[in-house]
C-alpha cells in the first residue's frame, strides 16, 4: 500500500522559524526549506503557525447514555475542528464509566471515529457516589489502559474514599482528578457567591467549597506520594494553594478551562443559562489571576471541560438550567485572545499548555510530541490573522451551548492531522 505525503509550505513551527514539513504516511517525514516531494499534497502555509496536535484532559462526550447532546463520533468531530488529536473523556455517562466493560466501549467508538483519539476516564468510585472505590485496576488494565480517574461533576469529598484512591492509582503510576466543590458549601448554588448573586438574590457559591478541597487533597496527594490533578480551576485562591503545593514538592498538576480565562459572573445578569456552568463564572480579579497563574506555569495546562447539553436543557429558566458549555472549537481562539494577545504567553507556550503538558500528565502515548522528523504527524496548522464571529450553526458538535454565540474571537484551525491523515482541511471536517 502506498503511504499519502503531504508538504506543508512555509509553516511557523510552534510560531518560531518558518520552515518546510513532509509527512510520509503517519510521521513527520523531514523539516527544513525548500523542500519538495514528488506526488505530495502541498499545503501553502503562508506563515501560519503549526502546533503539536492539541490534547484535551477534560471532554464530555456524554455517549453512552445522552446521545442527543453529543456522541463519540460528533465530539471526536468536533475536536479534530478545534484542532485537538486527543481527548479524555469524562465518566458521567449513562452508565457511568465505572467498570473495564464501559470503559473499553467508549475506547472502541473512539477508535471507530477516526476523528480523533479517545481515551476513556475512569470513575474514582462506583456510580459517582461517593461511597465506594470503582474498579480502578480492571479499567488500568483493560484495552482502554485507563490512567486518570474523575468523578467529575461530583467531588470525592470523603477523605477517606479520596486517600484510598491516590493510594491506589499510585501503584500504576495513574492520577486522580478531583472536582473540588464541598457540596455542602454549595447546596442550592446558581452561580459565584460575590456582590453580583447578592444583587441579583441568586444562591452564591462561595469560593472556599473549591479552596478548601484543593487544600485538602494536596495535602492527601503528599501524605500518599501519589499524583493528584485538580480540574478546572477556578479562583485566585485556587492558584495561591496550588502554588504553594508546588513549592513543596507535591505532585499536583492543574487545569484551567477558556471560559474561566475570559468571562466573569458579571455575565449571569442578563439570567441567560447559557453562562450558568459548573464551577461558576467568578470574577474579573480571579480571571486576571488565572491568566497569571497559566503564564507562571502554576496551572499546567487548558483544558475545555467541554459539556454539551440538548437545547431544551438549556433554553429555560436559569434555576432550571443544566450547568456547562461546549468548548472543544472555541478554545484555541479563547486562548489567543487572552494569552497570546495579551503578551503572556507565546505560541511555544501554546502548546505546552495545550498539547506537550496534557498528554504528560495523561500519559497519551504518541501525543503532545514534538515538532520533529520521526515523531508521529499529529498537528495543528492555525491562522491568528482570521477574525470571526462565532455561529454555533457552524459546530460540529450536536450541541449548541456556547457562551461565544455572535461574539467575534480571533485565529481559526485550517488544517488537523492525526497520524498523518487530515481530519480538517481549509477548515472543514475532511
């Protein structure tokens, strides 16, 4: 069988020197100027910046169990769009991926898509209740190799349960990853606890249910010796505790979602649940200490938490609203406005915090690679110079629940590759 060839003209690699790429069948084939290959598909990159394949630790992909808001194949299609080669995806389905059976058939539909690479996340306990440790091992030693483990969207809040599974994953090297909310500091909760839910009589979710966790399981994580990564993080507290974690040398990494880079709880006014998501929107002082945080390196990466939600869950009062946005095709935009843009960080920093550092810590086998000959050809080609408006008409995702809707953000990926393949060309899904 013949291998494809691409050649990828005058590219920004990783917004450095402008350089040639060949990719011969799944690899990167050569790097240089003034390349050239016979039979290649020639791609003019036109100084456009080209990244390692981006990879996500926090989707929603919500199959089995909700199909109307996304499935494997729409989510997978969706993340190639936003240049992403890999994601993670979340246990809260239905059933939940609580045992090797579930999670090997998320892996299989991953596998079946061709979009993207998916790598089930297993639940920390059984059912997401709290109560009892899931089967961590079976799932770690399944077809899927599952090595982080979340009950996102409910927190391990027994300490006990929460000490016992950083025990556990210890053992293979896997993480847990926490969704730090108290619950009982947070029982009836719309929306950021601050001046804002005052005014507008809406129950506040104070930013201690977060802290306060965040303290807890560090101090776990350095009891254990074992890994612990704190999902979307959301306040200038968070980062100050994180920051000292890491000053100890405890292994803690941390994630922080685009949404929580941009948009403050000043939003919830207009009561459109499209801002209604789970850790709140806080306010402008803790998002400027996020973008510092993710600058300084203090939080490790971006990751999307993207929760797609069917229309009716959303189209309704703001009590009654489901919590959570879509963010898989927005995010890189998101992130060049308010860190590249800004001047806190540079493309390199990009994709450290949105390919190299997540496929670290998740351990995703032939992702976050560099930018070199040898190295699988999962990558990203991005034009920053495009302007446009968001129109989730345009999505690929069956859901439609941006908070982006009809505001202009900056840059767009124009071509996605996985293993050498373009999922995306001229950016349209291939």
């Amino acid at each position: 069988m013949t291998m494809s060839k691409t050649l990828i003209r005058g590219a920004k690699v990783l917004g450095g020197d402008v350089q040639d790429v060949l990719i011969d069948g799944e690899t990167i084939a050569e790097l240089g100027t003034g390349l050239s290959a016979d039979g290649a598909t020639v791609i003019e990159a036109d100084g456009r910046i080209l990244l390692p394949g981006l990879v996500d630790l926090h989707t929603h992909l919500r199959e089995p169990g909700r199909e109307d808001s996304e499935t494997v194949l729409t989510g997978t299609r969706a993340a190639a769009s936003g240049g992403y080669t890999a994601v993670f995806a979340m246990a809260n389905t239905h059933p939940v991926a609580d045992t090797a059976g579930v999670v090997e058939q998320v892996y299989r539909l991953g596998k079946e898509s061709g979009y993207c690479d998916v790598q089930p996340i297993g639940a920390v306990t059984v059912g997401l209740e709290g109560k009892k440790l899931a089967e961590l091992g079976a799932m770690h030693d399944s077809a899927a190799g599952v090595t982080v483990f979340s009950d996102d969207g409910k927190c391990v809040d027994d300490a006990v349960i929460m000490r016992r599974a950083l025990e556990y994953v210890k053992a293979f090297g896997g993480v847990v990853a926490q969704h730090a909310q108290e619950p009982r500091l947070t029982e009836g909760a719309q929306m950021n606890e601050g001046v804002v839910s005052a005014e507008l009589g809406l129950g506040g979710w104070p930013a201690v249910a977060e802290e306060s966790i965040i303290a807890r399981d560090v101090l776990l994580a350095e009891h254990v010796g074992s890994r612990v990564h704190i999902c979307h993080l959301s306040t200038a507290g968070s980062v100050e505790i994180v920051r000292w974690a890491k000053s100890r040398g405890i292994d803690v990494t941390a994630e922080v979602t685009p949404h929580h880079l941009l948009l403050t709880d000043e939003l919830v006014r207009s009561y459109n649940p499209v801002y209604k998501v789970n850790p709140p929107l806080r306010t402008e002082k803790d998002v400027l200490a996020l973008r510092e945080a993710l600058a300084d390196g203090t939080i490790d990466i971006v990751a999307t938490d993207h929760a797609p939600h069917p229309h009716e869950d959303k189209d309704c009062e703001w009590a009654a609203a489901a919590m959570g946005m879509v963010g898989l095709e927005t995010a890189l935009s998101v992130v060049q406005q308010t860190m590249v843009e800004t001047g806190l960080l540079d493309w390199a920093g990009v994709a450290d915090r949105m390919s190299f550092a997540p496929a670290r810590i998740g351990r995703a086998q032939g992702h976050g690679r560099p930018v070199s000959a040898g190295e699988p050809a999962n990558l990203t080609l991005v034009d920053p110079a495009y302007r446009g408006v968001v129109d989730p008409a345009d999505f690929a995702s069956r859901s439609r629940n941006t908070p982006y809707e009809g505001r202009e953000l900056p840059g767009r990926v124009t071509h996605t590759f996985l293993r050498g393949r373009a999922t995306v060309v001229d950016g349209k899904l291939a």
